[in-house]
C-alpha cells in the first residue's frame, strides 16, 4: 500500500524563521508573518507548515501557507488547543521551529480560475488566487463564513481576484447560504478553466460534486490531522482511488491537494 520509502525516509528541511508580525483577525483566528527567503522562495500554493509550539509539545501543528510576499511567509489558523495556543502568544522577534514547505500544492492551469474557501480553510485559497493572478489568470473567489463576525481577508481577496463573493450560514453578511448558492451560477457560465477549494469535508465534497455535473475540473485540499508531516505515522490516511483502485494516500506527502475525482468521500 505504501511503497515509496524514500519519500518517507527523506527528511525535509527545518528552519528557524523569526516573527515579524502577530495580528489578531477575529476573536480566535490570528495571522503570523515569519522571514525566510529559502522557504519563501521554494513554497508552492497548496503547501503547509509543520510547526513546533514550544519545547513541551512533541508533535508540531500543520497549518497551510496563506501567502508569500517577497522573503515573508504568512499563515492563518484558528486557536484549539495548547499548541496553537502557545502560538497565538508568540511576538515579534520571537524564533519558529518550522519544517517544510510540505505536501503537494495545486496545479495551476490557462484560463480563469475559481477559488473557494470555507471557513479557516480560506487562507490557503488567498495564496493560490496570488499564484494565479502572477501568471496572469483571472480569479474569482467565493468565501463562506458562519456569520460576518468570522469574515477574514477580504481586503487581501479583493486585491487578488476580479470578483469575490461573500456567502454567510446566517445571511449576516453577503450571501444567505452555502457556497455552493453562488457557485452554480458561475459553473453554468462554462468561462471556467478550474476550481480550487479548502474548508470542511462536507463543503468541499458539494463543491466536488457541482464541479463534476458542470464538467469543470476541481481540486481539494483536505484537511486531515496529521502526526510527523513526512508520511511515516499514517494518522493522516485518506481513501482515493487510482486507476479506478480504491488506496489510502497520506495527505501530508500525497496530499493535501487531491483531484477531486480521486478522492472517496
């Protein structure tokens, strides 16, 4: 089932990034900026960071890159526990033990782009609407939230994409509804090239699902807990299929960007 030991046995790089910026988005999500130019340079849209949370935590926390910007690396996540507790209180000039940039990212193909966020799974779609627009795609962006207090990056969005739609649970903000409200206008509009998305499990698999009946390739990034980040653990073990044979892929080294259409959902 897993046969590719060197990729388990290959050890990415560690590197010891200072903060330069510790920002409070809403009540519980918080956005850090580290410097790096190696890992600035070599992180690809898609891709996360294991990072270590202090010396009393043994596992480190994957957190998806949200942007890249000259020699600093940004990344967004949500407090729930001791980790990233610990994470939220780190300040400027402060050091970070990361290992990475790991996994695969999304392929970014010709033609116009589609983004799709759910949640905290939004920031990662803000780096590849910026690597999309870099090669001269056009990207729209739809973002859901539960409600307009946990609405997060929209100035960012704006300044990458053409359009960006806002949809909210509780109709508080854009959109009364599921992402998926706005998507189906799009998609039947046939202007589409691909959608990428990120966010809960059942999100994405309506987005799967809509881009599959409009024929209109799709790419997920799932969000799977992980333990080493390398592919030696399992803990991040998630069925797909490969040639019509259901596997289990690892999300951290297969992964976390899957086809849409390889994933069993």
């Amino acid at each position: 089932m897993y046969t590719d030991t060197e990729r388990i046995i290959q050890m990415p790089d560690v590197f010891f990034c200072e903060i330069s910026d510790n920002t409070l988005l809403t009540d519980a999500v918080y956005s850090i900026t580290v410097e790096s130019r190696r890992l600035a340079s070599e992180a690809v849209a898609g891709q996360f960071l294991h990072i270590k949370c202090g010396e009393a935590r043994l596992l480190r926390r994957p957190i998806s890159i949200c942007n890249v910007k000259d020699d600093k690396i940004i990344f967004v996540f949500e407090v729930k526990g001791e980790g990233t507790r610990w994470l939220s209180k780190c300040r400027p000039g402060q050091k970070l033990d990361i290992l990475g940039p790991l996994g695969n990212g999304f392929k970014l193909p010709d033609g116009k782009i589609m983004v799709v966020g759910g949640g905290v799974g939004t920031p990662p779609m803000l780096f590849a609407a910026c690597s999309a627009k870099s090669g001269k795609n056009s990207v729209t962006a739809i973002l859901g939230f539960r409600s307009a207090d946990r609405i997060i990056l929209t100035d960012e969005f704006k300044e990458a994409c053409e359009k960006v739609i806002i949809t909210t649970d509780d109709g508080s903000a854009g959109i009364h509804g599921a992402v998926t409200k706005p998507l189906e206008k799009l998609l039947k509009s046939g202007e589409y090239a691909a959608v990428m998305s990120c966010g809960q499990l059942m999100m994405q698999k309506a987005v799967a699902d809509m881009c599959r009946q409009y024929g209109v390739p799709c790419q997920v990034s799932l969000e799977e807990r992980m333990g080493c980040g390398i592919g030696a653990c399992l803990v991040c073990a998630c069925a797909t299929t490969s040639n019509g044979e259901k596997q289990m892929s690892r999300a951290c080294i297969d992964g976390p960007v899957f086809d849409s259409t390889d994933v069993i959902w």
